[in-house]
C-alpha cells in the first residue's frame, strides 16, 4: 500500500478534507477532553484555532480536568452519550477504553494500518489491533537528565554523560547545614515521579537485566541486575555521602525548579513548564550511560481517539480533527510549545530538532528507549513507591523489598490478564 493515504488526509485536514472524508454539516461542535496540563491546554488552543480557521463549519470545544480526576469524568461521561467526541488517553489505558466500549477504532480508510505504521515511530503500533488502529499520538516522551547551570557551575562540575560521572557531580552539588541536614539536593528522586520508569526501563537494562518478559506480562526484575538497580537507586539517599533525600521539597520537580536540586530526571513534557520558570538556568543531556557506554531510556505517549459518542457529523468533524492533531504541522506545533517529541520521524528527526540544544537529547533517546506496557500504571507505580519506603523507613534489606514488590506485582498482572 502507498504511503500517501495519510499524508493526503492530514495535509488536507488543514486545509479541508471534504473531498476525502465527505462533507460535514455546516456549525457542527464536537468535543475535545484533555487532563490539565498548563502548556498541554496552550498547545490545544493553538491547534483547535488552526484547525477552526481551515474548516469553518467546525467548531471544537475543549474541556480539561485536573489529571487525578480526569479518569473518573470521561467514564461516567460517555456511557451517558454525553462528553468528548475526541479524547486524550494514556496509551497504558487502551485496553481499558476498548474494554469499556469508550472509543471506536479509527476508519481503515482515513488512517491505513499499513501507512500509519511507516509514518510513526514503531511505538505507537501498540495502538493497533490486527488492521486497524484505536488511537494516535500527537506526541511521544523520553527522559532526559536536566541539570541546573547555575549549580554546576558553583561546584566546578560538567555535564555528566555516564553514571559515575553524575555520582560525584550531584556529590559536588549536595550541601548540608550545621546539623548535617539536606538543604540542596545533588540529584532529585521520588518514586512518585518520573524515576519509577527509569529504574525499570533504565538501571535494570543497564545492569544488564530485563524488567518484564512474555510481553510485559511476566516478571523478572526480581534478579542480580534488579537488585543492583535497587541499591544504586536507594544508596543515592542513605549514608553520611547521601546526594538527595526522597521527599526533599515533596516533589521532585518541584526542588528542581525552586534552584534547591543540581540535577533531575524528568520527561520531556517538563521543558514548557522550565522555560517559564523565572530565573532558571538550566540545560538537558541525555540519560547517563554505563561505563562500558550502555544507555536505555523509557518511551511513553498520549493518544487521542474517537469516542463512542461521535455520530453521524460529529463523527466526520472528529475524523477530521483527528488527521490535523496527528499532522507534522500539528506535531511540530506540540513540539514548540510543550516539548513532548513529534510521533513521526519525518517531524523529528529533521537537522533542527534532532540536533536541537534542548529537544535533542529527548530525541536521540527514543532509539534506545522501550515502552512499558501497563496493566494499572497507578498501583504498579505505587508498588515502586513502598518497595523503597521499605527499605528507608522500616529498615528492610533491599533484597527481600525487591522480591515483595516482584511477586505484588506479578499478582496484579495474573488478575489483569485474567479477565
């Protein structure tokens, strides 16, 4: 099949796809939901005036919810016909949306399986199912490592590009007062965050381990490589030598953005939110590699998808939406504004933005990265959370929390599987 299918579609979205997709009734309004995410929603805005400016007749409203609420309100919303015509959902919850008969795949003849997977990074083919696809991202993630300029500089360090390197960097940045108390962090950590995902799909591959086998459906890091992982993870904040301290300013990014930490694990979806801290100093290097140059890197993404709600013309106006937010032009857009990595190659592994000073360590990353495949992100990354608090509150040997967190977690992947 000729990859021009998709392309045709998501150029003439911009421009009208009357031609392609039929003709929608003049001043249809379809619906638009997203969780709350400041430079996510100015992102949308942008899109929803470009898309409304090509096609008059359409009209997209958008709605936002705070992100622990956001769940909750589009399940109760759509089974009572009422809701988002396109809705944005993290890739780990497509089978739950299926499940729960949310959304509908997207039409074979708009968006072709063959021609999505050439255009895409692989990644998102775990939207697929057999020849068709349920959802598509505008945007794909990557972590990065982001260090404070300012600090680095104070403590006469250099961006570190391995492991050792950002051990005794953060140990440069650490200080402590009179009584020995962290007041600024070498390194942030906070399983609550974003390190949960670099200690599976990061450490664990770089101490020469696998997280997950059998498809994400099997445990394994119970294992030599696991437990290397663990102390690495968990020695960063124990001892007299300690660089950070899990709970120091109650989130991670938050010290980092307050100038109190020297260094932070974050997503690329962060760089909106620094670029409008005021103040800040701060640049963006790829993860640290091993000393033998091993990297790995973890990969997620949103999706947005038609909803079981769209009908009739609010279904040809979501179709059309759905071929602009998943266009290069819209992808680029995302880009700009919220730093979240274009979902196609075309887009982003062009000369600027691969080899751009602040996207392009998100970048490079995606080609060593994996992507989790979530039964309940939530409690999986819960189990993370109390698998250290074991170790640094009551005192557990970190071999004997990795082996409780290994076997909850197989159980909730059997009960997930299951049904």
């Amino acid at each position: 099949m000729k990859t021009t299918t998709f392309k045709a579609l998501a150029l003439s979205a911009a421009t009208s796809v009357a031609t392609l997709l039929g003709s929608a009734a003049q001043a249809v309004e379809i619906e638009y939901w997203q969780y709350f995410f400041d430079a996510r929603v100015t992102a949308m805005e942008q899109l929803i005036e470009n898309f409304e400016a090509a096609n008059p007749g359409i009209t997209v409203k958008m709605t936002h919810f705070p992100y622990a609420d956001y769940r909750t309100k589009v399940a109760a919303a759509i089974p009572a016909g009422e809701g988002p015509d396109v809705v944005q959902l993290f890739y780990g919850w497509l089978n739950d949306y299926v499940d729960a008969e949310l959304i509908q795949p997207l039409p074979a003849e708009a968006f072709p399986a063959a021609t999505v997977d050439a255009e895409f990074f692989p990644m998102v083919q775990a939207m697929k199912d057999g020849d068709q696809y349920w959802a598509l991202p505008t945007a794909v993630r990557s972590l990065a490592l982001f260090y404070n300029t300012r600090l680095l500089e104070e403590a006469g360090v250099e961006p570190p590009t391995t492991i050792d390197e950002m051990m005794a960097a953060a140990a440069a940045m650490t200080k402590r007062d009179g009584a020995g108390n962290i007041t600024q962090v070498g390194m942030t950590a906070g399983m609550t965050a974003q390190d949960h995902h670099w200690w599976r799909e990061g450490l664990i591959r770089q101490m020469g381990g696998e997280p997950y086998a059998d498809d994400y459906t099997t445990v394994t890091y119970n294992s030599d490589a696991g437990l290397k992982a663990l102390e690495m993870y968990v020695g960063m904040a124990t001892g007299d030598d300690a660089i950070t301290a899990f709970g120091f300013m109650d989130e991670p990014q938050a010290a980092f953005k307050a100038g109190r930490a020297g260094m932070h694990i974050d997503g690329s979806f962060r760089i909106g939110s620094l670029n409008k801290t005021r103040g800040l100093k701060w640049g963006v290097t790829e993860l640290p590699a091993t000393a033998d140059g091993t990297r790995s890197n973890y990969s997620s993404y949103w999706v947005n998808a038609i909803t079981t709600k769209a009908e009739g013309e609010k279904y040809d106006a979501a179709v059309k939406f759905m071929a602009y937010v998943t266009s290069d032009e819209a992808m680029q857009i995302w880009l700009d504004v919220v730093g979240e990595l274009p979902a196609k190659p075309s887009v982003g592994l062009t000369e600027a933005n691969a080899n751009n000073e602040t996207y392009g360590p998100f970048i490079r990353g995606l080609a060593y990265a994996n992507t989790t495949k979530f039964a309940n992100e939530s409690a999986q990354r819960q189990l993370m959370v109390e698998m250290v608090e074991r170790i640094t509150l009551e005192g557990m040997s970190p071999a004997d929390s990795l082996a409780m967190a290994a076997e909850a977690e197989q159980k909730l992947l059997d009960e997930y599987y299951a049904k």
